[in-house]
C-alpha cells in the first residue's frame, strides 16, 4: 500500500468520524441519527482503499473459521 493510500484511507476514516460527531442526537439518550447511505459510501470507499494482501487474509480466515467449523462437527 502507497503513503498516498495510507493517507486517504485515514482522510476517509476522519470523513467517517465527522459524519458521526456531527450527526443529530436523540434526546435524553445517546443514539444519534446518521445519513445510512454517506456513511456506507465512505466505508465502501475504504475498501477499495484497502490493499489487496489484508482483503485476501481476511478471504483466509473466513476459510480457515469454516474449515474448523466443519473438522468439529465431524467428531
């Protein structure tokens, strides 16, 4: 991953934060109303970001969680 990446990707993460601090609270509790979809295009976003080794560690995790899932239901 580029420095250049690495930088958009925290802009995007500083977006994503704004977004929520800014974002209208429900009275008497602390929920806050937020805009669905700016949020999922910022997120969206960071995944493109995103390099390609940590996309594919998290593809071999999920495998690797499924593989143990089915070893341990053989027993």
């Amino acid at each position: 991953m580029e420095a250049a990446d690495n930088l958009e990707v925290l802009e995007l993460i500083d977006s994503l934060e704004d977004c929520i601090e800014k974002s209208s609270t429900i009275p008497l509790s602390q929920k806050t109303l937020i805009n669905k979809d700016e949020i999922l295009e910022i997120i969206k976003q960071i995944r493109i970001k995103l390099p390609d080794e940590l996309k594919k560690s998290r593809v071999d995790k999920t495998r690797k969680a499924k593989d143990i899932d089915r070893s341990s239901t053989r027993c």
